[in-house]
C-alpha cells in the first residue's frame, strides 16, 4: 500500500504508566457527557468555538477527579488550582510545573474530550475571561469596560453624575427641605448618622453645619449612634443618610430618637425603604441603589446636592451667625491652621 492510500491513524489511548487510572468515559469526561469521543460534530463544533452548549473545562476535570491517580493527578491538580495562569501557558511549562510529561497532559486533554492540550487552554482561557467580564460588570457596571480609553471613562463617569443631579433637582421635596432646616436652626442638637459609602455626604453634611455654629453630631457605628439618639429631646434632630434605605443600625438610631421626642430625617434613594417608612421627613434623592460601583459613584452627586441644599437652607435662616463670625472685633490672634481653616468660606 502507498503512503498516500495509508489509513489515517487516530491517537493511542493507551496510558502511560506513570498516568495512572484511566478516566472513565461513563462519567462524562468525554467532554459535556457525549460518553468520550462519540459526541456528534456539530456538537463538537460548538464546544471547540466556546458556543453556548460548552461545558466549563474546570467543571469537567472536577468531575474526573475521583478516577484520576499520579501524574494526570497532579496535571488536574494545578489547572484546577490556576486556571488562568494555565490558559495562557505553554504546555511545557504545565509539564514541569506537575512533574511530568507534555504526552501526559495531552492524553488528559484527549481523555476530557478536546483535541489536544491547545484546545483546552482555549477553553481555560474562554471560561477566565467570562468570569473576568461577569464579575467587571457586578462590581463596576457595564458602562465602562476594562479596555475603554480614560477620555472615555471620565466622560461616562461626568454624564452619569450629570444624570443623577437631574433626578435629584426632579425629586427632592422643597417644602419638607425647608420645615427640616427650620428644625435644625431651632435644635438644641442635631445628630447625624451615616456608615459605609452613606458616610462621606454624612461627614460633608456635619462639617458644613458644625462650620456655622450648629450644634450638630456625627456618629459612626451601632454603640455611637444609640448613645447620641440617647442624648436628644423634644425639639432636637436625628438625621440619617441612607442610599438604599436599609439598615439595622440606622434603624435603631431612629427609634431610640423618636422615643426621645426628636425629629427623625431620611435622606435616602428609594422611598419605599423601611426606613422610608419609619422617619417624620424623608428626603428622596432620585438615585436609588444599583448593583455596580459606576451607579452607585453616579449617586453620589444627588447625594451631595440634597445635602448642601439642606445646609444652605439652614444658613440662610442663620445669617448674622456667618457674619459674627467672619467680622470677629478686635485684634487678631495667633492661629492655628485647623482654625484657619472654618474662617474660610472656601471649606
């Protein structure tokens, strides 16, 4: 017979020695359970160009790993372990890294059902990749991706803080604004509460108002907030700053204010919260909680801006104290920076 009239030849899958037990086709090593190799081409096909019906290469070799022994062992071993360092490394590399052979891990890759060790790299490179895009878009959002230019990040990030100062110019309710800052000029003791990414708008807010002579009191975590809701009266004001509307300390802080007599505020995205329900006032800011960081940053500007409204409507009402305080008689004194810094309008 010619070289050319020779049959082709499919690969032994006869094993090593050193490879152990053999994976076993009924477990459905033979790639997304077509028994082996018997899967059907088109199937295949898919599997190879990452289609919707190909199984996750991870997911295949967990599975196997009761049947496998030695050095096939040790080969599954270190992709399970690093699977995204595997998907872009040679197969030599896996070799020495498992003390063993590049025929081993080929005869691996056959036994899960793909071509040859390119092939499952592919798939190892395929599944980290998707998993980098899913937890991208959870944690960051989908407006920007990993690959978009910084001119483009920075215009994303100005048009949706753009946006969520429109919904809270479209939300806020300026009546009950109005009766809060007459409640906090009156207050013997305004007390504010804020934890997490509730807290920076919460500390801007306590700042503002301790600048022009507000009584006022910051209080993070369970212990100070009980404690500071503890010190109000009838007459006083208990302020939260709340995204999402939820949260178990902040609702302790409100009951043991309105036991105590004090106005209770909400200033919060959803007014539909629990705690929405439970304060005299509750402020809304038109940005409610997203699942990703991008939103949640966006709603930081309607946050800021319902709280410098609220601190402008107080100063208003509280003119002459700004006045005394910057046209102070007499001759200066020696100061230090930190009191430099409340004598300028400008903080």
């Amino acid at each position: 017979m010619s070289r050319d009239s020779e049959p082709t030849r499919r690969p032994s899958r006869s094993r090593s020695p050193e490879d152990g037990a053999p994976v076993s086709p009924a477990n459905g090593k033979g790639a997304h359970g077509r028994g082996g190799r018997a899967g059907g081409a088109e199937e295949n096909e898919n599997r190879r160009v990452g289609g919707v019906g190909e199984a996750s290469p991870l997911e295949l070799l967990r599975s196997a790993l009761s049947d496998l022994s030695g050095a096939r062992l040790r080969v599954a071993e270190v992709i399970l372990r690093i699977p995204a360092v595997v998907g872009r490394s040679s197969i030599t590399w896996l070799a020495e890294e498992a003390r063993t052979s590049p025929a081993t891990i080929t005869r691996l890759s056959t036994a899960l059902g793909f071509e040859g060790f390119p092939e499952l790299r592919a798939a190892l490179a395929r599944e980290h990749g998707r998993g980098v895009q899913a937890g991208w878009e959870k944690d960051i959002g989908s407006a920007i991706t990993p690959d978009d230019p910084a001119d483009k990040v920075l215009s994303t990030l100005a048009a949706n803080q753009f946006s969520a100062a429109r919904n809270a110019m479209a939300s806020v309710d300026l009546d009950a604004m109005a009766r809060v800052a007459d409640h906090i000029v009156s207050a013997q003791r305004v007390q504010l509460f804020g934890e997490w990414g509730d807290a920076p708008p919460a500390y801007e807010l306590y700042l503002r108002l301790f600048r022009i002579g507000i009584p006022v009191w910051y209080n993070e975590g369970a212990y100070f907030a009980q404690v500071g809701a503890s010190l109000l009266t009838p007459g006083d004001v208990a302020l939260v700053i709340s995204r999402s509307g939820e949260s178990p300390i902040a609702t302790k802080f409100v009951e043991v204010a309105r036991e105590h007599g004090a106005m209770t505020v909400l200033i919060t995205g959803d007014p539909q919260s629990s705690l929405a329900t439970e304060v005299d006032v509750p402020l809304r800011t038109g940005t409610g909680v997203d699942g990703s960081w991008t939103d949640y940053f966006a709603g930081r500007s309607s946050d800021a801006l319902v709280g410098a409204l609220l601190w402008a409507l107080v100063a208003q009402r509280v003119p002459d104290r700004i006045y005394d305080r910057m046209n102070q008689s007499g001759p200066p004194e020696p100061r230090t920076r930190s009191q430099a810094i409340f004598d300028n309008p400008a903080h």
